[in-house]
C-alpha cells in the first residue's frame, strides 16, 4: 500500500496538484485531504446532476 504524502497548513496550494491524497497536520487536528482531477465537461456534468455540489 502506497503511504499518503504529507504535508503542512503552510504548504501551497499547487503542490497539493502532484498527489490526489494527503494529510495534513496541524498542532491540534489532522486533516486528510483527497483531490480528484476532472475535465470541464466532467465537472459540469455532475454540477448538472447536483447543483448543490459545491455549498460547503
């Protein structure tokens, strides 16, 4: 199994581009992080299909 790569709150966002999993640790919390890379029409695809998609 493939370790997740770590990285820190300070860490740029572009360098969250080269991996699709990570975690991410702070003093108090850890956060685990996934990024899935779609085209334009994949995301307005399912943006069609749920338009809630992107309300936190």
């Amino acid at each position: 199994m493939e370790s997740m790569k770590s990285v820190t709150p300070g860490t740029k966002i572009y360098k969250l581009f080269e991996h699709d999993k990570f975690v991410c640790e702070g003093t108090e919390e850890v956060f685990l992080i996934s990024i899935e890379k779609l085209t334009k029409e994949e995301f307005k695809k399912r943006l069609e299909e749920n338009p809630k998609l992107l309300d936190g």
